[in-house]
C-alpha cells in the first residue's frame, strides 16, 4: 500500500469530493512534472521499466491531447484514438511490467521502441480510416456520447492487472506494486474522461506514484539487504542511536561458513544465508535481526535485559540446529578449493562424499546440510553506556562461543555459566 496505494486513495477521496480546487492547468503541469521528472529519475538509476513505463504514459497523454479530445466534443479520429489506446496500453504495462531489468541499453531500448512505433503505425492507420468514412459521420459529437471505455478495454486493464498483481506477490518488489497502482490511476483517468480535472488529475498521480517507487526502491537498498531481506548494517546503526537503557545486542555468526561456500560454492553460502535470515526474522521476546556483513547478523532487543533475552536466544538457536536446509540442484563441487583440489583425485577415482569434505559440519543426506550458529550478548549498564561498548561486549562473548565449540549462546556475563546444545530451555 505504501507509498502507490495511499497516494492513489488520497487522490480518489480528493477527487470525488469538494476538496479538489486545483484548476486543470495546473494540474495539467503536474502531471508533465510527474512524467518527465519520473522518465529522468529512470534514466538517472538506468531503470529501463520506469522509463518505457512513462514514455507510454506520456505518449498517450498526448496523442489524447493533440487528436482534439477537448472533454466537450470529439471527432469519429479521436475516439478511434481513445478506444485503441485505452486497449493497448493497459496490455503494454503488463508487458514493461514482465520484463526483465536489463538498464537503458541499446540492446533493451531498441525492441522497445520499434514494438511501440508499429502500435503508433497502427493507431494512425485506423484514425486515418475512420477520417475517410462519410461526410455526416464526421461532425464533431459530444464527447459524453462516445467517450466511454468499451467492454474489450475493461478487460485489458483487469487482465493487465491481475498479471501485475501476480507477479508482485511473487517478487514483492515495490516497483512491481507501482506498476498496479499506476495503472489503477490510468484506468480512472479514462472513465472519468468527460470530466477534464478528474482525468487530469489521475494522469498526474499515474506518474507520480511510478516517480515514488525509485524513491522508494532506493530507501529499501540502503536499508535493506537485497540477499536475504533483513535490514541492512545502515538500518541497524540508525536503530541503535535511538535505543534507551536497558537495551539488549546479540551477535549471531553461522558456524564454519567459510567451508560452506568453499566446499559447495557461493550459491549454496548465500541459500544457507537467506534461509538462516529467515529463521532470525522469527526471533521471539521483542527482538529484530539485521544483517550487518557477510555471515554475521546482530539482534537488537530494546528495553529488556541479558536474563531476559538468553532463553529466547537459545530458542533461536535450537531452531536453527534443528532445521534442515536443502541444496537446490545435484552438481555440488566435492572437492574443496584451493591450489591442490586437483590431488584430492586419487588414480583410481573420485573418493567418497564423505571423504572429500570432512570438514563441512553435519552433512545429513544428500542435499541436506545441517548449519549451526554461535551467539553472543551483552546489556547496556554502568560499565557498557554506549551501544558501541555494548557492541564489542557481544562481539567478545560470540568470541568465548566459539571457542568453547560453537553452536551455543554466549552472555557477556562472566559469571553465568554458557549454554550449550545439550542444554535446555528454562
């Protein structure tokens, strides 16, 4: 809903009430803001979608525009125009919307717009037709008669938006989301066409809310991580300037991952990285996981304690032991890298599985790996005051878990006696 949906509601509360005073010329230049601002904004983050997707928009608006659709009384060439147009376009935006984001290239911009000149082609062929029927039939006639959405352009805007739809909630993207919500506005703005500043205004917010989205999309990759959809070191330092005593921090580090991505490759590390991610985003008693670089993640627990947060730590930790993560796919390297992963070779074959890689912890099938992780927290108090302190406090007792032999929750407490995998939940 955030920002396409508020912004389209916004201007549908606004528009079919008394609150709407803007006259049509400036909302006419708001929505050329909308457009070229947005096409820039795509050009500048080389965002091919966003700036096809608006190219369309603004091409449309104008051939509306210049083709004499004065919202009083139109030609047989215009509504020619109108229908077509409201066809395509709709049909068009399901299909910038599939496309794969390749950046502004020549290789993606020339198919673009060869595809979009043989729709103009055809667009002018038929106005042209429908210019060479009869004299009586060329009369200007009220545009309230004949400017309305035929039934074949409904449903190109409801199958347009329901592959839009789709495929946002596979993707979750929120480009995708803008890419509904604009062609929501462009649907009101063709249905309330015989009203010149309700249909310009639902041109303007078309725009408009495709510009939001890079803004949008921007904030989220910097203060999200794009592998595995934690927030990003960024979002945890802004969290923690704003923490209040007493606040707790854990420290969370997969155990031998270096081994993981040596043994099986990158792509298995980050598999292992997202799906250990997704057991963090699932912490209990408060807390909020952020991946801060490679294989390490921190946990922020705001207003609560060390004895407060370890039974939920070791809960976390058992979940994550417990789980089983499956490689996608068979061709999994056997052999480790390095300069003599060659010699590993014997003459007479490959060895075993379980001789190649005695050092990847817990292989329990194939294509099953078990992944552990060690923990360490600390609190804020007398002698930690800042979140920096109370920062490496964690660091030094994830230190103490791995040395102790990993896979277990470490205090910054020296007192208190470390939990390990044998132990359980009070």
């Amino acid at each position: 809903m955030v920002p396409g949906g508020l912004i389209l509601l916004g201007a549908v509360v606004l528009g079919f009430s008394s609150w709407l005073t803007l006259p049509l010329p400036a909302l006419t230049f708001l929505s050329y803001c909308g457009l070229i601002g947005g096409m820039l904004l795509g050009w500048r983050f080389h965002s091919s979608r966003i700036f096809f997707a608006l190219f369309l928009v603004l091409i449309a608006h104008q051939v509306l525009a210049g083709l004499g659709t004065s919202h009083h009384s139109v030609s047989a060439s215009a509504e020619v125009a109108f229908r077509i147009i409201s066809f395509l376009l709709p049909l068009n935006y399901a299909l910038i919307c599939l496309m794969e984001e390749r950046g502004l290239t020549r290789a993606a911009s020339v198919p673009f717009f060869i595809f979009v000149s043989v729709q103009g082609v055809v667009v002018a062929v038929l106005c042209r037709s429908a210019e060479a029927l009869p004299s009586e039939s060329l009369h200007l006639r009220h545009a309230a008669n004949v400017l309305f959405l035929p039934n074949y352009s409904v449903f190109a805007f409801a199958a347009a938006g329901a592959v839009i739809l789709v495929k946002f909630l596979f993707t979750r993207k929120t480009l995708d989301s803008s890419f509904l919500w604009s062609l929501g506005a462009i649907f009101l703005s063709f249905r309330t066409y015989k009203s010149a500043t309700l249909s310009e205004m639902f041109w303007a917010v078309a725009a408009i809310v495709i510009a939001f989205s890079i803004i949008e999309n921007s904030y989220l990759l910097a203060y999200h991580d794009e592998l595995t959809g934690l927030p990003s070191r960024r979002a945890f330092n802004d969290a923690t300037m704003r923490l209040q005593p007493p606040y707790s921090l854990a420290v969370v580090d997969i155990d031998h991952f270096k081994r993981f991505n040596d043994t099986y490759g990158h792509d298995v590390g980050d598999e292992v990285l997202r799906l250990v991610a997704s057991k963090l985003a699932g912490v209990t008693g408060g807390g909020r996981a952020f991946r801060c670089g490679g294989e390490e993640f921190n946990i922020v627990f705001p207003g609560k304690t060390t004895v407060e947060v370890t039974d939920h730590l070791e809960r976390l930790r058992q979940v994550i032991e417990t789980s089983e993560f499956r490689m996608r796919g068979h061709d999994r390297r056997q052999i480790p890298r390095g300069p003599d992963r060659r010699k590993a070779r014997s003459a007479s074959g490959r060895k075993k599985k379980s001789d190649a890689i005695p050092s990847v912890p817990a292989t329990i099938a194939s294509g099953v790996l078990s992944v552990t992780v060690s923990i360490g927290v600390a609190t804020s108090g007398s002698e930690v005051s800042n979140p920096d302190e109370v920062l490496k406090a964690a660091d030094k007792a994830l230190y103490r878990a791995k040395e102790g032999g990993r896979n277990r929750v470490e205090t910054a407490t020296p007192k208190r006696k470390p939990r390990t995998k044998a132990a359980g939940i009070a």
